[in-house]
C-alpha cells in the first residue's frame, strides 16, 4: 500500500495564543480531513491556512435551521451571548439575511 501524506500542524507550528483546545480541534480536523468548528478570529485564520474548511457557531446553527431542526437562529445566538459569547453585530446582520429572521 502506500502512505499518504498529510500536512498536520507539528504542536510548534501553531500560533502562541491559540489555546489548547483550539489546537487540538485544528490538529483532529487535520488529520480527519474534514471541517472544524472554531469562532476565534486568529484560530479561524490558522485553520485557513491549514487548507481546513471551517464552519462557526453561527453557520452549525444555520445548517440547524435549515435541516429543521430549531425555528430560529438569532435567539439562540442571544442566549448564547448571555452565557459569555461575543458574536459582532455584522456577523449577528449577517445571519439575520442568511436565515431570513429580520
């Protein structure tokens, strides 16, 4: 068979300031070959850079509303806020057109 190689981030490649939970969901999407959640700007970025499809909060609770499975995501988004998460209100805009909740 062969070996296929593959571009996981060595535990010094990564960013100082990503935290260790950030890294290990950065490294397992690495080595999964797929998606990673992450809302942290810098994170985001890195996993980016990694050539990782990365998907938020916000975009797992879009895909939630379109599949059926919550009535609306922009409440939800608030109780989060009130639980210590910070969502910009451009990306708060944003999710309103996308999901249609004005």
């Amino acid at each position: 068979g062969s070996i296929e190689q593959t571009s996981i981030p060595a535990e010094n490649d990564f960013p100082p300031s990503l935290g260790s939970g950030e890294q290990a969901a950065i490294h397992l999407a690495s080595e999964m070959k797929c998606p990673v959640l992450l809302d942290d700007k810098l994170a985001r970025q890195f996993a980016l850079s990694q050539g990782l499809t990365v998907i938020g909060t916000a975009g797992v609770l879009i895909k939630a509303k379109q599949l059926g499975k919550v009535a609306e995501v922009v409440p939800l988004l608030h109780s989060l806020e009130t639980k210590g998460y910070y969502f910009s209100p451009v990306l708060i805009d944003r999710v309103k057109k996308i999901a249609g909740e004005y």
